[in-house]
C-alpha cells in the first residue's frame, strides 16, 4: 500500500479508485448483451459514484458519522477462478469479474482506514469498506441464485 503523507493524500487516491470503479461498471455494462444485465453494472456505476461523492463532502470538511455495519461474506468469489474482461464475456464472467473487484476495494477501504490518524475518517474509511462488502455480497447472491442453482 502506498504511503499517504496527508487525509486529504489518502482521500484523492480513494476518490481516484472510485472513479476508475465507476469507468470500470459502466464498460462492463456496455459489454453486456442484454438489457436487465446492463442496467445491474449501470447501478454499480451510480453506486461507486457515490462513494466518490461521500469521500468529496469528506475532503471539504463534512464528516458524517456514518454507521459501522459488518457484512456477511458468503466468500463464493473467493473460490473462482479469475475471469480476463473480454468484449465475449458471459454473465457468470462478468459476475465473477465483480465479485473480484469489490473484494479489492473492500481490502483497499480496510487498508486505507488502519492508516489514517483521524478516527472519524477511519470510520468513514471503514464504513465504505463495508459498503463495497455489500456490493460483494449482492454479486455473491446473484451468482448463487442465477448459476449455482441452474447447474
């Protein structure tokens, strides 16, 4: 993990990997052949658009108390083999390309909290990571009911 030498260094490097989320969501609904596929990444998009927006109202100041909720990990995309993004790719792929994807960034909101000195920040910090834990989950859950249980 890279050093962060001030918050607001720590913050800027967040709202850059949200929005790299957010680019990433929104090609790979573009790759999607059908249109309730399209719509589940464009939600994801929206979604980590929003967490870049709670980190910019933390870079100007506001530090919302935001509740500390663990999630349940179901840790099915933790036992799949790695997905390559490919224009081809299937539903199960891109499910499986997601669920990989959050795991980073819940490890990356975990490590970037246990840096930061600002207790409130930290809490924020963690609270995204839990944020992108549920996006995990509701991949998991997808993947569960849409291709375990057709197999």
């Amino acid at each position: 993990m890279k050093n962060f030498e001030t918050i607001e260094e720590l913050i800027n490097f967040a709202i850059g990997e949200e929005e790299a989320a957010a680019a990433f969501y929104k090609a790979l609904a573009a790759k999607m052949d059908r249109r309730w596929m399209q719509e589940i990444f464009e939600q994801f998009s929206r979604e980590e658009e929003e967490h870049k927006t709670k980190l910019l109202r933390i870079k100007s100041g506001e530090l919302p108390s935001p509740p500390l909720q663990k999630v349940i990990d179901l840790k099915i995309g933790d036992y799949l083999v790695d997905v390559k993004l490919s224009a081809e790719m299937d539903y199960q792929e891109a499910l499986i390309v997601a669920m990989k994807k959050e795991k980073e960034a819940f490890r990356m909101y975990s490590d970037l909290a246990s840096v930061s000195d600002d207790e409130r920040v930290r809490d924020l910090l963690l609270s995204l990571a839990q944020e992108e834990a549920k996006h995990k989950l509701r991949f998991e859950i997808e993947y569960d009911e849409i291709i375990l249980k057709e197999n």
